[in-house]
C-alpha cells in the first residue's frame, strides 16, 4: 500500500473499489466491518492511516441505510486514527432525490445525509451523476460530481442504430439527453411529460418531438423499480417508435421486481455502470460498463493537485453524426 494515501471500502461494492485500486497500482487496505447480532455497525482499521490521505469507496445503495452507516463508521474510525484528509468516494448518493419539500411536514434527508457525512470528519466527497445538481449546495466540504456520459457514450457509440432518436424520460434529464445526443451520435432530444403517481408508479401524458420510425436510446441517471422506462417504452411504442429500443443509465438499483418491468421484446440493451454492485446475473440484455478508470483518474488528479477540467477533456468522446 501506498505510504501517501490509502484506500478502503465497507460492503456495498468492494469489487469496484478493487478495480479502482488497480487503475491506482495500490491495493485495498484491510479493515473489518461487522455486525453484532442486534444490528449494531462494529468497524475496525487492519492498515494504519495516521497522516495519510483517505479514500473510503462506498456507494449508499440498497440496503442504504446499513451502507450509508457503514461509511459513516469507516470515516470517524479514520478521523480518530489521525488520518490527515478523507474523501469519501459515494459513487451512488441515496437520497438525491429528497432534496426538496413536497408539504409542510417532510425532511429533506439530502441534506440530512450530508451534514452526518462532514460530521465524522470527511472533507471532501466525490460521487457520480447527482440526482439534482443542487445537493452540492447542502456541503460545506467541496463536492466533485463526476458525469459517466462519456464511458457508457464509448460503449454504445458503435451499437445504436441509424436514425436514432436520444429520449428523456423527463423534463429533469433533458440536459443528460442533450450531452448524449451531442457527445455520441449527433441525434434528436425528445422529451417525455410524466406525472408521479406514488413513489413507485409514474404516469406519461405526452411525448414531445417525433419518433414515427425511429429507434430510441432512453437514458437516465437511475433505474430503481423500472417504472419509469418501462412507461417510457409503452409510450415511445405508441407514438410509433420502431421497436428497437436501448436504455442507458448511471445507477442500476434494479429492486422490486424491475428486471420484469424491463424485461421487454422491444428492448434490445440495457446499459448501467457498477456506481451500484451488480445485483442482476444472466441477464442477457444487460451491460455493467466500469466507471473504475474515471474515478481513479479522479483519484490520481486529488493526489497530484491536478484539475479535474483536464480529466474531462481526456474523457470527452469526438462528435459523431
């Protein structure tokens, strides 16, 4: 292990810490994390930190409070163990969707989340596509949101058909649609109107732009039950979309029973990044693309007081028509 920094990770996603070591030609570093049989969170440091630059890689994806508790005990564990500066690397943010108030009586657990985070001591967060934008506004501590546009954009440049038309499945992802369209294929943004019916269930009303004959890539910044992209496909298929449908997301939670939901003739590939552990085996359409290289270019730049404005110049794909 590296005598400058040190690398460690709980349970939510321990193979794409190793990957990220790798890209570092470092290794994880040892630690213990357990349970006591009431539930209770036990940690425990194998690798000494004391002065060193900390990077804990913990996503808070599903079970998320236990992975979100898990990052909270790694990084005071690290701050009373003298380490000099920790970055917590939440390649998945849960809770980026309650960064708002929808009635009088509701939290706004972002940024709850994010004031427990600096409370044990992290100074800086690093995570991946943020729901909104805004979250970064709830942290004193700097926030790095990287975008994995460019990595599923090399993935799929190759793949799409012709006559492609880049759909977003809300007004929200119109900006993710349009950096799609213009960094891979030179498409057409069309936009989908939906209303939430509960938080599981949302209902299209409108589709906005013309996909009479066309294929459709449905991007998105995460798949959590499917209800959203499997309404998205219904509504694209009666506007007269062909149906030769792909979809492309940061965040593959894949929980209750989407693979049912998405699990459609019409979809031909399912694109996700490993942000979240792979929950889904042998599932033919599915595509898990590494985001490992980007965050560790990340890492690399925060080592060597780099700009990350130069890492996505190097990770921009050309413009193709």
């Amino acid at each position: 292990m590296s005598d400058d920094f040190a690398i460690f990770t709980g349970t939510a996603n321990p193979a794409l810490a190793r990957m990220i070591a790798r890209e570092l030609a470092a290794r994880v570093a040892d630690c213990v994390v357990d349970r006591y049989p009431d539930g209770n969170v036990a940690v425990q440091l194998l690798d000494s930190v004391r002065r060193k630059e900390v990077f804990l890689v913990q996503p808070t994806s599903p079970p998320v409070n236990d992975h979100l508790l898990e990052l909270l005990a790694l990084a005071d564990a690290c701050r009373r163990s003298g380490a000099a500066r920790i970055t917590a690397i939440v390649p998945f943010f849960s809770y980026g969707r309650a960064d708002k108030r929808h009635g009088r009586r509701e939290p706004i657990m972002a940024r709850v989340v994010a004031d427990l985070l600096q409370v044990v001591g992290i100074s800086h967060v690093v995570t991946v596509d943020l729901h909104t934008p805004q979250i970064e506004g709830f942290f004193h501590a700097p926030v790095d949101s990287l975008t994995a546009v460019p990595t599923l954009c090399r993935a799929l440049r190759d793949r799409v058909p012709a006559n492609l038309a880049v759909v977003s499945p809300d007004v929200g992802r119109v900006g993710m649609a349009t950096r799609y369209a213009e960094q891979c294929f030179g498409a057409s943004v069309v936009v989908l109107h939906k209303r939430r019916v509960s938080g599981s269930e949302t209902k299209v009303t409108h589709v906005v732009g013309d996909v009479s004959g066309r294929a459709c890539l449905i991007v998105d910044d995460m798949i959590s039950t499917g209800g959203t992209v499997a309404e998205s496909i219904t509504a694209l298929l009666n506007a007269g979309a062909r149906p030769e449908i792909m979809v492309a997301a940061t965040h593959g939670l894949f929980v209750l029973d989407a693979r049912k939901k998405l699990s459609h003739p019409a979809v031909s590939e399912l694109f996700v990044t490993d942000t979240v552990n792979p929950v889904e085996k042998d599932w033919p359409q599915l595509r898990v693309i590494s985001i490992a290289p980007l965050i560790a270019g990340a890492v690399k730049r925060f080592l060597a007081d780099g700009s990350l404005g130069e890492l996505y110049e190097e990770s921009r794909p050309a413009v193709t028509g």
